[in-house]
C-alpha cells in the first residue's frame, strides 16, 4: 500500500479511535462524579494519557517505508 493511502487509512482510523475513547472515558468520568477527587484524578490522568498506547501499532505502521 503506497504510503499516501496509509497515512489516510491510518488518520481514519486514529479519528475512529480516539472520538470512541472520548466518549467512553467523559461516560466513565461522569460516573466518577460522586467518587473521591484523588480516585477522578488518578483517572483522568490514566484516561488522558492511556490513549498513545494503543495508536503506537498503528503510528509506526503509519509511518513505515512500504514494501514493494
């Protein structure tokens, strides 16, 4: 796949992922809202930063050199 339609397939499916991971971590938050402000905090943090791991395939897929 020439590495222009990567880096499309690749930006489509981030969008994806990341409007998903939204949506679940604000649902989650919301239901933390009676929780303990250390136990939100924690999360927030884990929710904010957890996204990167799962693009990490995806990025390095992204931006490799095509095989031909």
């Amino acid at each position: 796949m020439p590495q222009s339609q990567r880096r499309i397939v690749a930006s489509i499916a981030i969008l994806t992922f990341l409007a998903i991971w939204i949506w679940g971590a604000a649902t989650i938050g919301t239901m933390l809202a009676t929780a303990p402000k250390w136990i939100t905090l924690i999360y927030f943090i884990i929710a904010g930063i957890g996204w990167a791991v799962p693009l990490k395939p995806v990025l390095s897929w992204m931006n490799s050199v095509p095989e031909d």
